[in-house]
C-alpha cells in the first residue's frame, strides 16, 4: 500500500444470525470479477467458516491486521477476530452474542480513528436483540454518534443519508415514534441537519453547489396552516436561515409531489421530516441498490439499506447488491480525502 493509496474499508459482523456474513461471503467470493475494494471483516472467523459451508462456498480466511488486508484480500478474506459468546445459527438470533456485534463497530471505529481503516462500512444489526442485552440506543445511527463524541469530546448530530441511484434523501427526526415528531420537530434540528447535509455533500460527494428540497410535515405543505401550524412556524424559517447561509434550498414542499422523476431533477437531496418520508421513497426507487451513509459524522461511515432478513440467512437467497453499493461508496469516499472531515 503506497502513501496514496487508501486504507482497506473496515467491514463489522452485524447480527451473526442474519445475512450479513452471508453477504460479506458472496461478495469476496466474486471479488475480481466485481473490483471488489478490499475491507478487513472485524467478527468471527468462524462464523465465516461455518456460514461458508452453509452456503456451500470454498471461502479461506485469514487472521490480518489492519495493514495486511489488501495484500491477503486477493488469496483470502481478512479477519480481525472478534470471538462470539454462544454459536450462531442462521435466523435465530442470540442476545448472548449482543457484546461482540458491539465490540466489532466499537473496534471498526476506533481503527478507523486511527488512520490504520479508511471508513466504516456496517453490516445490519437486530436492534431487538441488542436492547435485549442492555443497548441503550436506538439503533446504529445514534451509537455511532456517541462513539464519535466520545473519542473526540465534540458533540455531534448524527445525519441518516439515503443514497440510491434515483434519490438521495434525508430524515430529520430518525427512529422514533410518528406521534412524538411535531414535538421533536424544531426550527434548529431543521436547519442544523440541512446545513451537515449540505456540507458534506460537498466536501464528501463532491457536489459543488448542493440543492435541496424540504419536505413540509403535514399534508400539502400545511395548506398555509389549515392542515397544521408546523411547516410556516418550524420548517419554513429553518429554509430561510440555510438560504441565508447561501444553501440553495426550498421549502416547505407538498411531499406528495417530490418524488416523480421531474421532481428529482431539481435537487440533489430530499429532506425530509420523519423516517417513512425519507425512506418510503428511497426503498421504493432502490429497494436493492440503495445506501444508508451517516453523515456529520468525524469519519465516513456507510451501511447496506436493508436489515438482517434472518428468515434468508444461510439460504443463499439473499441479494449481495446493497451492501456492494455501500462497500464502493465508502471507497469512493475515503479515496476523496480520507476519513476525517
């Protein structure tokens, strides 16, 4: 690996018992013909073996540091070992198993700190079972977050970007309960996400002069406060502050008109109020190809978009495509400038 060449991308287990490790498998084992960018797995080898048999795949591992993963990639999928409590079988979870999905996004973010990975790239987790065993987060948006805060003292408002080949789009209140988000809707949390958003379109995707789009909560935007008070009150001033800014950004808009093809041609991003506006859209147009990358974060960090489908793991039913996106955008991002902002 040369000074100008980037790190390997760190790739995390995810739920042992879902598809990610059945995902990781396939795809290294059509490495060359897909250019595959290479990644250190940070779990369990063995559950890579026992998977691999499952699937009926030939798939060696090797046990590697950080700096030795795209020098063995080619010959073998690079293992940073990360032993499970109890064995994991396909489709059936286990809380016992919950410290070692955490410690492999703990150990993916702290190499990735340290210059030794170029970004963290996320199998899916069951959140479920994590709570189960004590997670207190709610899901892997937030936990990374607080990584992040914790390692550098700042504080941090984690961005959930969906990026698909037809859409990007953007939520502003993330997981929580649809009756809490006019309460947790505010003009500040508007405008601080589509400021993060604009920026590291910018910086990170390369997008000279972001445009965005800003959904309106209610139904047509509020039909100027007939259908609710929130969008001229909350939503609107947040547009106003980012256009004073100079982001090119309009809003409220009815979210019932945003996303046909002639609307997408207008902006680069949609922002969105709440998860289902955001991800609604983003699934229905790349249910298969679409990324889930966090953005405000200190380090690139990007997910397939889709979650562990136990009932597929260990079929080989389960589509690769996704979490291909998501290892090529975290490589087309880290070779943009690294992993820190």
């Amino acid at each position: 690996m040369t000074d100008k060449t980037p790190a390997p991308l760190a790739l995390t287990m995810g739920d042992p018992a879902g598809i990610g490790p059945d995902l990781t498998l396939q795809l290294w084992s059509r490495r060359r013909a897909l250019s595959l960018p290479p990644f250190l797995f940070i779990g369990d080898p063995r559950l890579l073996a026992e998977r691999a048999a499952d699937l009926g795949l030939r798939v060696p591992t090797a046990e590697a540091r950080p700096e030795d993963a795209a020098s063995v990639f080619d010959e073998a999928l690079p293992v940073l070992g990360i032993e499970l409590a109890a064995p994991a079988t396909a489709g059936a979870p286990a809380a016992a198993n919950a410290g070692a999905v955490i410690r492999s996004i703990e150990a993916a973010v702290e190499l990735t700190f340290a210059g030794r990975l170029s970004a963290v790239v996320t199998n899916p987790i069951a959140k479920s079972v994590l709570y189960e065993a004590g997670f207190g987060f709610p899901g892997h948006t937030e936990f990374l977050a607080d990584l992040a805060e914790r390692r550098t003292g700042e504080p941090v408002l984690p961005v959930m970007l969906l990026a698909g080949p037809k859409l990007m789009s953007v939520p502003v209140t993330i997981h929580i309960p649809l009756k809490d988000v006019p309460a947790a809707l505010t003009e500040d949390l508007v405008y601080r996400t589509g400021a993060i958003t604009a920026a590291d379109l910018k910086h990170r995707f390369g997008i000279a002069a972001p445009r965005l789009a800003v959904a309106g909560l209610n139904p047509h935007a509020g039909e100027g406060g007939a259908l609710g008070l929130e969008d001229d009150a909350i939503v609107r001033p947040a547009v106003e502050r980012l256009r004073a800014d100079g982001i090119d950004a309009v809003g409220p808009l009815p979210a019932d008109t945003m996303f046909h093809d002639a609307a997408r041609e207008t902006y680069d991003v949609a922002l969105c109020m709440y998860h289902d506006q955001a991800l609604i859209p983003a699934k229905a147009l790349g249910f298969d190809d679409s990324v889930n990358a966090t953005l405000g974060l200190p380090f690139i960090r990007t997910s397939p978009d889709h979650g562990t489908a136990f009932s597929l793991a260990g079929s080989g039913k389960a589509k690769p495509d996704s979490l291909l996106a998501a290892l090529r955008l975290a490589a087309r991002l880290g070779a943009r400038g690294g992993a820190f902002r």
